[in-house]
C-alpha cells in the first residue's frame, strides 16, 4: 500500500469515528408536569461571597475561593484509546486554573453509560452531569424526584451568556423547558449561522460522471432519475457500479423528504410535520399520499438497481468498505465531505447538490437538525452545594471567550491568532493543514464532546472546512423557515408514546423497507395506513397536538 493510501485510510478512520457523533436523528419523548419542582429553585445560592467575580482580566472566574465539584461524564468512544484522562489534561488543568473550581473527573466509556448513569442515580450522586446521554423522559423524571436541581432563576440570575442565547433564538428554551414550565439541564446547541453542522450529511455527487454524461447538476427528481441510470449503463467501475450509495436508506429519505412535501419542519419529531392546511396542527405525514409518492420514487431507484441493495442493512462498514476498495464506486451519496472520506484526489472530482424540485413542484431541503444539539449537556444534582457556581461554569462555554477555548485551547500553546483567524499550531494539525484529532486528544476534549456552543469560528471539524460550508450556503435557500426542536410530554403523554408511539414508529420503519424493497406492494399502503390506526395512531398524534400546543406558547 503506498504511503497516501495510508494516510488518507488513517484520515478516514479518524473521520468516520467522529461523523458517528454527527449523524444522530435524536428522537424525544417523556415527560411529567404534575409533581413540584426541587427545592433547590434558586434558593440555595452557595457563598454569595465567594461567587462574587472580582477579577475583571479573567472572565471565567466563578469563585474567590477554591471549590471542589465531582462530574459524571461520558468518555467519547473516539477518546477510549487515546490515553487522555481528563483529570490531567491541559484544557481542564487550565479550566481549574481559571475558574477556581477543582473538578473531579468521573469518566465512564460510552459503552458503559446506561449502566453506569443508572448506578450512580441509585447510589451515590455526583455533583453535576455532563454530555451523559440522559433522554427527555430521563430529565423530567429526575427533576420532578428532585434529583436534578430546577434551573430557571439560577440560570436567569447567573447565566448571562446562556440568557442572551435563549432570547436571541426563543426555540432553545422551548426545547429544553418541559410541560411543568421548569428547566432542569443547560444545552448544548449550533449557533444559527452555522447551517452546516445542523444539515449533518448532505448530498454529494461525482462531477467526473456527470461530464462523461454530458450532463449538468440534476435539480429535479426526474433529472437525478436519468443520471442515476446513466451512471449505472457507464459504469466507471464495472461490476462495482453503484450510482447510490449510503449509511442508511434514512439519509435519502429525509434528503428527499423536500421533493415531496413531507417533513416540512426538519426531522427532529420523528414522522410528525405541520398540516400544510392548517399550521397550528401536526400531521404524520408517513401515512400521507405524499409520503407514498417518495416511497413510490425510492422504490423505484431500488427496482432498478440505482442503489446499493445492501443499504437496508444500515451498515455503516459495508459502505465505507465500498468506498476505500473502489474511490470510482459511488457515483452520488448523502453523507460527508468528499475530500475527508476519499482523500484529496478523489474528493477533488465531486461537488455538492442542494434541494430536487419532485413531481408536485415542491423543492425543499427539509434534512435539518434543530438548534439544541444536546438538551441534558450540564445537569446539576441535589447533591452540589454549589449551583449557582456549577451555573457559571457551564456558561462560560456559551460565550465567545469559552467557545474559543474548549474547541481551540489555550492561545500560544494550542493555537495561534492571526487577526480574526485562529488556527491550531502546527503540532496538532495533519499534513494537508487538517485538524490532526489523535493530537488534539492530547490536548483537547472536544472530540465526540460537543459542548457549550458549536460555532463556525471556533469548531475545526469537517463541517467548517469549506467545501461543506460551500454546500451549506446553497442549500440555505431551500430551507424551511420555521424548524421545530423536540417536543416535551407529560407522563400521559409519554405513557402513549413508550407503547403505541414505540410501536407505530418501529412498523413504519419496518414496512418503509419492505415498500422500497418490493417485498410489499405500495398497492396495500391503505391496508399499511389502516394498520397504523388500529394501532392507536390517533392517540400518538393527539399526544404530539398536545406537546406542540404548548410549544406554541411557550
């Protein structure tokens, strides 16, 4: 193998490992609004004295006096075998310094989480959480247990820059305050102006064939069809053709999702969109005629050959296989930027796609994750008698000043300025100029850790280079207005949604594959739509009417 091959396959590896993080459709549920909130509702303000910040050089000094704080916190699978232990690392050594707070680090590996979360719930709390995978119906349960400590006046009182965050973007709070009106974990979110994080995989195709088919950039559906199939009678790679391929059949999906009018209000709440009659109610649009015109299409795409049969496996390593066997395989794929997964020489032949008009004439980019990345970034326990403290140590990571530093480092020692312009020193970059992040795990922690605010100017990851930055301001007009964040239930509501919400949502992914694989006729989607309902379809949708009525107004 020569020495490119392996770097660009060590490249991918790396790549792979932290697009896993990225390419989450995170789903909601739970929720209960009936019991009190915890008694801790900004009462117990720790030592007013020693939270008073009296040095003005250092604007993340959260104490005169030194205070200790045990985290629970999931170690990223990219981090497991990097030697990085975060109780002695240069960004918390230097946060300690800064904030006055000496935290002790309890690591878990990603693959013991659950278990692990749920011991410490029962025996023995630590002071805070962080980026410990609790899900919506986890959060409210806690709160309401008062195990996890109400937020609204201690974020109000001493969270400036989380504030400022919410009343700039009103959907943050809506996503993280739950039917009770209390909040009870600090998020983390994208900032608004980086679309290219929240689009996470989009669509790629190889310029290469398009000119050896004398063809442009498709815009419609009908145009992708032709190319599709062009391609295939090509065949650039011989017997190893495959015009599309992917992760999961869901990518295409949602990518084209816009064509056909479904999933108008982004892809958060899974299978639930806005009635284009009638905004203020929800639809399930994967019981509507437009969703079986997409399926009808995709099917099609399928019959023919046009993508890769093994899609439905929803195997990551068949795919990335694919492509580092054959670079000429893959003729289109929704996934990351070419130049990362291929290399160089091979991305230089590919450029993005945007939004495909379909046959009703819509033409939308519906495929977007919402602002808040992380609802449960930063939980604080009954057990910290500290909060207000915990608070402003969260917050610094919503300001500039603290974006900069967990995602860059220390200025001099992990990155140099230029200007406007922060780039990492030449130690922890690869030898094209890339973020080197086998270095930076020496150093940093964001990898697999997204914290805080993730912001174009700060984040070095594959979303911010240019390409995908290039693709994000194209498909930028193609964009809904208005994109929903989770939605949050009551205990009713989550009663409904665990049982027939888990197993209407677990049959339209099952009968979605068999529709697109032929092994069911899309002339039975009346019998699959009566299925649905019996059910108890219509009880899932009146639990999300619920939960959106109160979105509203919040």
């Amino acid at each position: 193998m020569k020495e490119e091959d392996t770097y660009v396959n060590l490249k991918k590896s790396l790549f792979v490992m932290m697009t896993l993080l990225l390419i989450v459709v995170l789903a909601a549920c739970g929720g209960n609004n009936e019991t009190n909130g915890n008694n801790n509702n900004g009462n117990n303000d720790g030592n007013n004295d020693s939270a008073v910040n009296e040095d003005p050089d250092n604007p993340f000094k959260v104490s005169n006096e030194e205070i200790d704080m045990t985290i629970f916190a999931k170690h990223p699978i990219q981090q497991k075998n990097e030697g990085n232990d975060w109780n002695d690392i240069l960004i918390w050594n230097k946060y300690k310094e800064l904030t006055n707070v000496n935290v002790t680090w309890d690591l878990i590996d990603e693959e013991a989480i659950e278990e692990q979360r749920n011991l410490s719930l029962n025996a023995g709390l630590p002071d805070a959480y962080f980026l410990s995978d609790f899900s919506m119906s986890d959060i409210i349960t806690y709160g309401q247990q008062e195990v996890f400590i109400e937020l609204n006046d201690l974020i109000e009182e001493h969270a400036p820059n989380l504030t400022a965050l919410m009343e700039e973007e009103p959907g943050i709070r809506k996503g993280i305050t739950f039917p009770n009106g209390k909040i009870y974990s600090m998020p983390s979110v994208v900032d608004p102006d980086f679309l290219s994080v929240r689009l996470a995989a989009r669509p790629w195709i190889n310029e290469a064939h398009l000119e050896e088919l004398d063809m442009d950039i498709p815009e419609t559906t009908d145009e992708y069809y032709e190319f599709l199939k062009g391609v295939k009678e090509l065949a650039p790679a011989g017997d190893n053709t495959i015009p599309y391929g992917g992760t999961d059949i869901a990518e295409l999906i949602q990518w084209l999702s816009g064509s056909f009018g479904v999933m108008n209000r982004g892809q958060v709440n899974t299978n639930f969109d806005a009635d284009p009659e009638d905004d203020s109610k929800v639809r399930f649009y994967a019981a509507t005629e437009d969703y079986k015109k997409l399926l009808e299409y995709v099917h099609k795409l399928y019959d023919e050959g046009l993508i890769d049969e093994q899609i439905l496996d929803g195997d990551w390593g068949h795919f990335t296989g694919l492509a580092g066997e054959d670079s000429e395989a893959f003729s289109s794929y929704v996934f990351y930027e070419p130049k990362d997964f291929f290399g160089s020489e091979v991305g230089k032949d590919w450029t993005h796609m945007t939004a495909l008009e379909g046959p009703d004439g819509h033409r939308d980019y519906n495929k977007v994750g919402p602002i808040v990345w992380d609802p449960a970034n930063f939980i604080i326990t009954s057990e910290n008698e500290n909060p207000v403290e915990a608070v402003k140590w969260m917050d610094n990571f919503y300001g500039p000043e603290g974006q900069e530093f967990y995602y860059m480092g220390i200025e001099g020692e992990t990155y140099t300025r230029d200007g406007d312009d922060a780039t990492y020193v030449d130690e922890l970059l690869t030898e094209t100029g890339g973020p080197n992040e086998t270095a930076i795990m020496q150093q940093l922690t964001w990898v697999g850790a997204i914290n805080g605010v993730l912001s174009h100017l700060y984040f070095p990851g594959g979303e911010s280079n240019e390409p995908s930055m290039a693709a994000a301001d194209d498909i930028e007009a193609f964009t809904p207005d208005e994109i929903w964040d989770r939605f949050t239930f009551t205990e009713e509501e989550n009663d409904i949604l665990s049982n027939k919400g888990t197993e209407v949502t677990k049959y339209v992914e099952e009968m979605r594959d068999k529709f697109i694989a032929g092994q069911e006729s899309l002339d039975n989607y009346d019998k699959y739509v009566e299925t649905l309902e019996k059910m108890g379809l219509n009880d899932v949708i009146d639990a999300y009417q619920e939960a959106y009525d109160r979105y509203q107004e919040n």
